[in-house]
C-alpha cells in the first residue's frame, strides 16, 4: 500500500510543530522496536484543549500522524480527546500501511500521555484514561 494523499500532505507540510513553552500537558513516548520518538505538548483551559503541538523524532508516517491527531484533538474537551485514537487518526488520514500501524499507535500514546501528565499536574482524574506505560526513550 503506498501511502495517502493526506498521509504525504501531513508529512511535508506538517501542522502544529514545535514546542510549546507554556503547555498544560506534555507527554513523550517511543517506540523500542524503530526508536521514534513523539512529544506531543497540550494547551488545556477549562477542560478544553485550545491548542496542541508536537515535536517528533520518527519516520513519515509518525510526522503526519502526530501532525493529524494534534489538529484531531484542539477545541475538544479531555474526554473528547481519548476518542482520537490510533485508528481514528490512521482513518483521518485515509489509512495507513500495515507496517506503519504501529507510527499512529505512538501518536495516540503520545497525546494520552500528555493528557494525563495535564491530569496529574491539576490533580484530576480523567474517566476511562490510564496511566501510560513507561517508554525506555524518554532521555
Ligand atoms: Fe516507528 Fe514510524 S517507523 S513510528
């Protein structure tokens, strides 16, 4: 499967990069088995996300699925938010290779993580989100 017209868009142009100095949720996550690595930064007020980056460390397909679910997630509440998941986002983006399903995994690790660093930062619970795994490529 080659990939979408919408995968390549996101690839080259891609939305939300960066790192966001005064995010309210910041969480990264690897991958052991290629050693991408995705940082996704959420701005949150009031239980909104109004804005979301990412920087990522990774091939193509990482780039425009963390470039996809970061325009996924801004304007939707935090529960809203645990409904982009790898495949909502592989979808958005008019599929993916098998061999890249695990790229929009991370993105949807990525943006759980950094909700629930948001969550912990204001002692909140966040129903029906878990604690991330713990990935060996933080550092
Ligand atoms: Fe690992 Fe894409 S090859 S995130």
């Amino acid at each position: 499967m080659e990939y979408s017209e919408k995968v390549m868009d996101h690839f080259i142009n891609p939305r939300n990069v960066g790192e966001m100095e005064d995010a309210s949720g910041v969480g990264t996550v690897g991958n052991v088995q290629c050693g991408d690595i995705m940082r996704v930064y959420l701005k949150i007020e009031g239980g909104v996300i109004i804005d979301a980056s990412f920087k990522t460390f990774g091939c193509g397909a990482a780039v425009a699925t963390s470039s996809m679910a970061t325009e996924m997630v801004k304007g939707k509440t935090v529960e809203e938010a645990l409904k982009v998941t790898n495949k909502a986002v592989a979808e958005a983006l008019g599929g993916l290779p098998a061999v890249k399903a695990h790229c929009s995994v991370l993105a949807e690790e990525a943006l759980q993580s950094a909700l629930w660093d948001y969550a912990q930062k204001n002692g909140i619970e966040i129903e029906g989100l878990e604690e991330p795994k713990e990935t060996p490529h933080e550092h």
